[in-house]
C-alpha cells in the first residue's frame, strides 16, 4: 500500500476557510485518493477552476496542486458563500514509486482527476505454481 503524506490539510477545516501559513493565505481543496495496483488517483475538488488557472507539478516525490479561482458572480451581497474565491494549494509527499513520464490529468465538471501510474518494478507480481 501507498504512503500519501498530505500537507496543509486539517480535518476540520471547511473547504471555502482560508489557512494562513508562511506563504499566504490560501484554501485547501478536498481531495481523494485511490490506489489500484496500477495507479495512485486523485480526485480533486476545484469547483469554477480553469486549466489555464491550474499549476500541477511532481518534482522529488511531490505532488504539488496550485492555483486560482476567480470571482464566478456578479458583485452583491452573499447570504451564503461556501466556495471561496483565490488561491488554492495542497501538497503530497507520494513515497510510492510513481512513473513521473506517464502522469496525466483531466478536469472535468469541476474535479481535477491525477493519475500517477507505478513503475513497473513496484506493481505487484504474480508467481505461477507449478504442480507435480
């Protein structure tokens, strides 16, 4: 099973309350995270984000996902906002053995979906038995 370290994530943390850490303030986006033999699989929740918003990187183990929602409505006052606007940030340390050249991504309705493939060498064998 995979090692997923995950920075800058609490609990109890509503997804549209910004933390303020040495960088800035910034919201962290609820994600899952699924391991199959074949791959880990990220499903991340950045409702009104655009790929041109997005800076997705994986450098020394690290899964680092950035970037910015703009403003979607017209200027008002808000009896209830619960998807915040400007940056956001969450970063995993993946002590899994991860093929950095097949990483891909898609966003789709809102849900940005990572897939970082194993290597090869890390994926599980299956030993034949012979019998006599």
């Amino acid at each position: 099973m995979a090692e997923v370290n995950a920075l800058a994530h609490k609990e109890s943390k509503e997804v549209a309350t910004p933390e303020t850490t040495w960088g800035g303030t910034y919201y962290a986006p609820r994600v899952d995270i699924l391991e199959t033999d074949e791959e880990l699989t990220f499903y991340c929740d950045l409702p009104g984000v655009r790929p041109e918003d997005l800076d997705l990187r994986f450098e020394k183990d690290e899964l680092v996902i950035h970037g910015k929602v703009r403003p979607r409505y017209p200027e008002g006052k808000f009896w209830l906002e619960e998807y915040g606007t400007g940056d956001f940030y969450r970063a995993f340390t993946i002590d899994e053995e991860v093929d950095p050249d097949r990483i891909s991504a898609e966003l789709k309705r809102g849900v940005l979906v990572i897939h970082l493939p194993k290597r090869e060498e890390v994926k599980p064998k299956r030993i034949a038995i012979r019998a006599e």
